[in-house]
C-alpha cells in the first residue's frame, strides 16, 4: 500500500514540475516577443526637430517632403525656412540649424576651414531660367544680351529686337544661391546692382514682380515658373529636363543639403528619405526639379562638366 502510495505522489510530483517548467518557458518567451516588439516599435517611432533654412529655390521641394516625412512620423517637426544659400551656409556653420540649404557648393560662398566642416548632401538638380514680364515680345537671349542687359549697357527692348519699351531689372541679392548660378552660369560674371533695379530676398516676390512690371526681366528656378511670367529661352535652347540632363542647357545646379558634419538620427532618417523613391520619382519631378539620379553629366565646384 505504502509503495502505491509512493508511486502515485512520484507520478503527482513530475507532472507538477513539468507544467511548472513549460509555463516558465511559455512566460520567458513571451517576454522576450514583448521585448523585442517594444524595441522595434521604439526604433521605428522617430522623435525630434529639424529646423532648416537657406536657399528659396530649394525651399518648396524641402517643404513638400518635410510634410510628406512628418505624416509618416507624427514624432517629429521640420521648419523649413528661405533667407537665401548664404545665409543657410552660415547658420548651419554656426550651428543654428540642422540643415542649411544651398543652390551652389559651400566652398563657393565661405572659406576653406568652413566648408570643411560641413556634409554635402545632393538631392536634386535645379535650373534656372531667365523670365520676363508676358508682354515682352523676346522669346531668346544670347549670353551676350543677357550680359548687356544685366551690366546696364540695353536698357530698351527694342535694342534687342523687342518693343519699344524701358527693361526693368528684377534681381536677387548677393547672398542669394540663385544669383550665383545664374552669374556665374548665364552670364559668366557678377551682375551689377543697378541703380533702379529692383532687388527681392524671395523667388515667389520675384516672380509676382516680373509677372507684374512692364518690361520687366529676373530669373527663376523652374519650380516656380507658372503663367504669370515668360521663360526665355538660352542661346536658343529651352530650360527642359532633357536638355539639362544631356548637359545642352547649362544654367543649373545641385540642390545641397548640408549638415555640419554627420547629422543625427532625426535628421539623417529625414535626408535618407529626400533620397527615397517616394521623392526623388514623385514629389522631385512633380515639382519642377531634376532627380540627381537621371543626370548625365555631373560639375565640380570650379563649374567644370565632365559625362
């Protein structure tokens, strides 16, 4: 009777340190499938600011896809804010922000213990087109009138084959990464600031300006050409994708992102998305500029083109 008992209190005891040992099991790897959820979601879910600042003709581009980028992350707020490339280099320079935006290469605009400090990051080519008021009847420039024109030399239409009508010159300031590119790419030197002419921060208030003086003339990004203004043509070669992308039409430029040095986890999350797909193929190309990608011809600093 005695070893019965026994046999059966045995039996109870290893059936009892057996559930013991599959629930310690079961709760051990039920911790660690929370843990490793916790982890991944913690990792996934991004948190933190961006404050940007520079170039206007980057400005819309960098807006769209902050919106598009904050969607996706609620955790994280970008400002994206114009002043001119200028003044983008020399705040992200002086650590005032994180991503300072320029139309032209940061060796271009600050000494060479500046720039060595900061990270280039291209993210599309823009280009720049010469526009006039709807009503000047000029529909192509030389690289020599265009010189003539900006250096006060025609100060009439009709000394170039148009109306009888004054010209007005709409331009950017110096610190402007437009005005570079147009300078050193359209005309080849540095435009005069003429007395008379009129001089705007913002290629939105110069496109409202030429759109609405008589006779006026200024330059702009692609991205903010609409019906208010005229693109004229270069050399007689339009301001096209394609004719940028073979390197026919050469008034353009590398939209820079820079940061000084490797940026953090928020802002590289942001700048690996301007990269993305989702920007470079929809929001880069719906909005006016050229994907780096499709370049065919690349420039360096000193403005030379190589395939």
């Amino acid at each position: 009777m005695k070893k019965a008992v026994l046999l059966v209190m045995a039996l109870v005891l290893t059936f009892t340190l057996a559930a013991c040992g599959q629930s310690n099991n079961g709760g051990t790897n039920g911790a660690a499938a929370n843990n490793g959820g916790q982890a991944a979601g913690g990792a996934s879910e991004l948190t933190g600011s961006i404050l940007a600042s520079g170039s206007s003709a980057l400005q819309p581009l960098v807006d769209q896809a902050s919106k598009k980028f904050m969607d996706q992350n609620p955790g994280v707020t970008i400002q994206v804010q114009g002043g001119g490339s200028g003044t983008g280099l020399a705040q992200i320079t002086a650590g005032q922000v994180d991503i300072g935006n320029s139309d032209v290469f940061a060796e271009e605009k600050l000494d060479a213990a500046q720039a060595e400090g900061l990270v280039d990051h291209q993210v599309a080519v823009v280009a720049m087109s010469t526009v006039v008021n709807p009503d000047v009847a000029v529909d192509s420039l030389t690289k020599q009138q265009l010189v003539d024109i900006f250096s006060g030399k025609v100060k009439n239409w009709s000394e170039i084959g148009g109306n009888d009508q004054a010209i007005q010159i709409i331009n950017r300031p110096a610190s402007s990464g437009t005005r570079a590119t147009f300078e050193k790419y359209a005309l080849g030197m540095k435009a005069e600031d003429l007395q008379g002419s009129i001089q705007e921060d913002s290629s939105g208030t110069v496109r409202k300006l030429v759109g609405e003086t008589p006779g006026a003339i200024g330059y702009l990004a692609l991205s903010y050409l609409n019906d208010s203004v005229k693109a004229v043509q270069y050399e007689g070669v339009a301001a096209t994708e394609e004719n940028v992308a073979n390197g026919t039409y050469p008034v353009w430029a590398y939209e820079h992102m820079y940061t000084k040095g490797e940026p953090n986890e928020v802002t590289k999350a942001f700048l690996d998305f301007m990269m993305s797909p989702e920007v470079q193929d929809s929001v880069v190309v719906e909005m006016g500029y050229i994907p780096a990608g499709k370049m065919q011809v690349k420039r360096d600093v000193e403005g030379n083109i190589t395939k």
